[in-house]
C-alpha cells in the first residue's frame, strides 16, 4: 500500500484557517486520498476525499497538489470542536481498506 | 438513521475468558470492518466483509480471534481465550460498497480491558 507521511502535532488558534499538509509520494493513479478524524474517545469520521482535483464540502476543502504527491486539508475556520487526530490515508479503487497511520494531532488554543 | 452500533461499549473481563463483540452495520451498507485501537499499535484493520463473505483477515492477529458475519445486519468479533495484550478498543464500520470513493461509517467503539 503507499505510504502516507504528516506531521505528529500542530497547533492553532481558535476562529483561524487550518492547513494541515500530507506527502504521499508513492501514489498510484487508481489511489483516491481520504481524510478522516477522530476526536477524543469517538470512532474516526469522514472528513473529505478526492482523487485529481479540489474538493469542498461542509467541514473543510481538500487541495491536491498538481502532481498528486501532497495534498492539504484546509479548515476555514478552526473551533475547539476540531481538536482532533486527522487522518491521510490513500485508498486504491477497487478495494475500501483503509490503513491508518499516526495521523496528526490537531490542538486549537483558544 | 442510527449510525453503527456497537454492544458492549465497555467490557471487563479476566484472562482466559471468551469475549463477544457485536456491531450492526448502517442498514444498507454491503461492507463491514473490523479495526482495533492501541495507543502503541494505533488503528489496526483486522478484518473486512463485502455482502457477508469475508474478503481479507490478514489482520487477524492469531488463532484466538475470529468474526462472522450471519447476516447483512450483524457480525460478531470473537476473542477465545482472551489475554491482557488484547486489551484495546474495537470498532466496526460500515459503507454502501465496495468502493474506494466510498465513506466509511465507524460506531463509537467497544473499550475492551482483559485483566
């Protein structure tokens, strides 16, 4: 399975943009990029996903990078309720395994 | 629509003993996962179902763990004989199909504590 590499922690500050970056230079023209979260002591939920291009939709915008070896995901505007661990995982077509690695772990300072 | 739901939520129980987990996927949904979470392993896949019929249990870490899936509206997650290092949390998930652009659907998890 490709990897995925984020960083372990980040910080914000509460009501500013979010823009929480992942690498995954080994992907694969049939891997859709997943982001999920999972906030303290809940099951992880779906955040966004996409395969070429941008994507928006109500909890933020996910931004792939031209050559599809990054991405971004962007929250507008940051709440407490957003702390949480974000979730890169490439998903190839064909299959819906999901491989989750270490995430990165989201605090937002009021 | 009530989400994954997931029995126990919290179980305790001694080394040595059988564990049953139980999780009902969202109505619909043709695939079912199994994923359990330590803090040193973090989120494991550990087996999935496309329309009842396992697809992959290389995640399955030994003999003393099994799952079944009767029915498109149940699946068990079996545990015999469980031990401390099985302590962890359990999640099931769900989604419509078996596709990559598909979400999936995670119930609140079972906090499972083998003494």
């Amino acid at each position: 399975d490709a990897k995925t590499t984020q960083p372990n922690s980040m910080e914000s500050n509460e009501e500013e943009p979010v823009h929480l970056p992942c690498n995954h230079s080994t992907i694969s023209g049939t891997d859709y990029i997943h982001w999920y979260r999972q906030l303290p002591s809940q099951g992880p939920e779906y955040v966004i996903h996409g395969l070429t291009s941008n994507v928006n939709n109500r909890m933020a915008s996910l931004a792939i990078a031209e050559d599809r070896k990054s991405s971004t995901l962007i929250l507008h505007r940051a709440t407490l309720r957003d702390a949480a661990v974000y979730y890169c995982i490439l998903v190839n077509f064909g299959n819906e395994k999901l491989t989750f690695g270490t995430g990165t772990r989201l605090t937002i300072i009021p | 629509d009530a989400g994954v739901i997931q029995s126990p939520r919290h179980e305790v129980t001694e080394m040595g003993q059988e564990v049953t987990l139980r999780c009902k996927p969202i109505s619909g949904h043709n695939s079912l996962f199994w994923y359990r979470q330590t803090m040193m392993r973090g989120l494991e896949l550990l087996i999935y179902f496309n329309n009842n019929v396992p697809i992959d249990d290389s995640g399955m870490p030994e003999d003393r763990f099994s799952a079944k899936m009767p029915n498109a509206s149940f699946s068990t997650l079996k545990i015999q004989p469980s031990e401390p290092r099985d302590s962890a949390v359990y999640f099931c998930a769900s989604t419509p199909s078996w596709l990559a652009q598909e979400t999936q659907y995670f119930g609140p998890g079972t906090r499972l504590l083998v003494l």
